[in-house]
C-alpha cells in the first residue's frame, strides 16, 4: 500500500480527477482518498514515481507519506 498526501483537493470532482489518474495506470487498483485529511492510499502496481507523476499530471501536489 502506497500513501500520498496530496494537496488542493476539496470536493468530490477532486476525488475522482486523482482516483481515475491512478487508474489510468492500473486500472485494477484499489484507490482510497480521504479528502478531509488530505491522504490517497492505493496498491497501484507502478512506480512510486508514476503514481506521483500522475498525480500532479492531474493538478495536485503528490508528496510519499
């Protein structure tokens, strides 16, 4: 499992922009965002740096907890 915080979420749509991000990598990872406490979770097969990248492709700040 792979923790992110990961700042400039602050709704749903946000949630889903990181979700599907993740996903477009491996699309059979579970992703888990906890808006309020700024987290994303997920046991994604790729890279660290992927997930990362992917997620800033998406308009976040992505910082490995």
């Amino acid at each position: 499992m792979t923790t992110f915080t990961v700042n400039g979420m602050n709704c749903a749509s946000c949630v889903h922009r990181v979700t599907s991000a993740v996903q477009e990598l491996d699309p059979e990872a579970m992703v888990a965002v906890d808006l309020a406490g700024k987290t994303v979770q997920t046991d994604a097969s790729a890279s660290l740096e992927a997930i990362k990248s992917a997620i800033e492709n998406a308009g976040y700040e992505a910082v490995p907890a």
